[in-house]
C-alpha cells in the first residue's frame, strides 16, 4: 500500500474528538490512566536510556507479560499508536514469538481481538511484524493473519478503525509513512481491554523493550485521565492581561499629575498678608 493510500484511510477518519497521550522518555511521568499491568512474577519495569523499560528474563514461566493496559474505554473511529524500540528478544522455540504487542478485546457478545507486535520468531532469523484478528464464537472463531519483516528495530505500531473497518499499520525505524499489513470488519462496540506489552508467550524467551510514547485518537474516551497539556482560552489571558495593564496605567497616569501639581507655582489670591514681628514688651 502506498503512502498516498495510507494517508487516505487515515485522514477519512476526519475530526475525532478526544485525545490521550503518555510520552514515556525520560523526564516524563506516567498517567493515572496507564496501570502497570504484571502477568507472572518475573517480568519487571524499569526505567530506559530512552524509555520505559518492559523486561522478562531468561528461562521466566510461559505466559508471563509484563506493561500497561488503559483503564479507559475506547469508543468510535479511533487510532492507536505505539513508539517503541526492541533492545533485545531471545529467539524462541515455539509460540508467536518474543517482543512487543498492542492487544485489544472488544465488548458484546461476540468475540472480537486484535493482536499487532514485533516479534522475534521460531520460524525466522529476522524479527516480524505480525497483525491477528481473531472474530467468531467457540469453535467458530477464526483468526486472520498476517506477517511482513521488521526492517527497523524500532518504529511505530499503529490500529486505525473507521466505522467498523479495521486497519493494521506500521512505520519501520523513524519513517513517517505508515505501511498496511492487514484490514478486516470487527464489532462497532467500544474497545474495552487494550494492552501494551512485553511477551514471549509461550516459550521463556527474554525480551527487553523500551516505550517511548503512546497515543489514542477517538471519537470517545471514557475513563481517561491524560498527561496533556490543555488548549488555553484566550479570553483568560488577554483579560487578566488587560485589567492589570489598566491598573497600572491609572497608577501612573495619577502618580504623574502628583508631581506636577507639587512642582508648579503657587497663583496668587490677590490678599495682602502682613507679617508682624513681636518686639519687646514695653514698659
């Protein structure tokens, strides 16, 4: 998919509403918002050269996952982008592999999960890029996958929905053009459980990654609580601004005419005064 078709499908999104953001870079505290999600004893946090840390040993229990998972809700079109850096991952014997992923459940009745990671696998000597899209009920469930090389060890992870379509992108290393690996119908109901995080799933592999930044575009965020600056209203700064600049102008307006009646000279009345001076008694 091309650059221009990439922007396309991301810029038919059009105006979404809300917007949640969490830098992870040194310097930088973490939301309210951002749980430490722990899976398994062994998986640790820790803070990064260049990011938050998400680190699981060598030989740890299968399974195990270590990052954060949202306590908001996220409802409508909406975008979800990851910045990260792979330090390393021990290439496993079995499993999907061992790195990064975003993952996601949505609500209602039907089953509905999506899976995009970068991933060192069994069956590669080259980390992978891998989307899953798992839909269906009980023994009808279906997953749809798909898989392309990792150029980079680090980039961008990134979902996009537009009404109930959903797209799977990455950008290799520091690229700002987005490349689709997958798309595919999922539920219009809100996405409920969304996880970053360290896995190496079922094999003990290690991994170590680094967070570098966070961002949710949507048309509804419930429950958020961001680190993010909020957009001033100019009418409380220039108010403020004005009333004070007033009081001072009045200040010096009448400061100014104090002088100025102090310094001039006195009119005359047009009274004669006589000035008496007391001598000695007389006698």
């Amino acid at each position: 998919m091309n650059a221009m078709a990439v922007w396309i499908v991301v810029a038919g999104l059009g105006q979404m509403n809300e917007r949640f953001y969490q830098d992870f870079r040194p310097g930088n505290l973490v939301a309210p918002s951002m749980t430490p999600l722990q899976i398994g004893p062994s998986g640790r946090i820790l803070p990064g050269s260049q990011g938050i840390q998400l680190s699981l040993p060598e030989k740890h229990p299968a399974n195990d996952v270590i990052g954060y998972s949202p306590i908001f809700q996220v409802g409508g079109n909406f975008q979800i982008t990851v910045r990260y850096k792979i330090v390393s991952a021990g290439k496993p014997e079995k499993g999907m592999g061992a790195g990064l992923k975003i993952w996601g459940k949505f609500a209602g009745q039907k089953y509905c999960a999506v899976t995009l990671g970068h991933f060192k696998t069994p069956d590669s000597d080259k980390s992978l890029i891998v989307s899953v899209l798992g839909t269906g009920q009980g023994q009808d469930r279906q997953f749809q996958t798909q898989s392309v090389p990792a150029s980079a060890e680090h980039g961008r992870l990134r979902l996009v929905r537009e009404n109930n379509r959903l797209t799977f992108l990455f950008a290799p290393g520091d690229s700002d053009s987005f490349i689709e690996l997958q798309s595919g119908e999922v539920v219009p109901e809100n996405l409920t459980n969304l996880r970053i995080v360290a896995t190496s799933h079922e094999d003990p592999a290690a991994v170590n990654v680094q967070l570098l930044e966070f961002e949710v575009l949507a048309d509804r965020l419930a429950g958020a609580q961001p680190v993010v600056k909020k957009r001033w209203n100019w009418r409380w700064i220039v108010l403020p601004i004005a009333v004070a600049g007033a009081g001072v102008g009045g200040f010096l307006l009448w400061l100014r005419h104090r002088k100025s009646t102090a310094s001039a000279p006195r009119r005359s009345t047009g009274k004669t005064t006589r000035t008496m001076t007391k001598g000695p008694p007389r006698k």
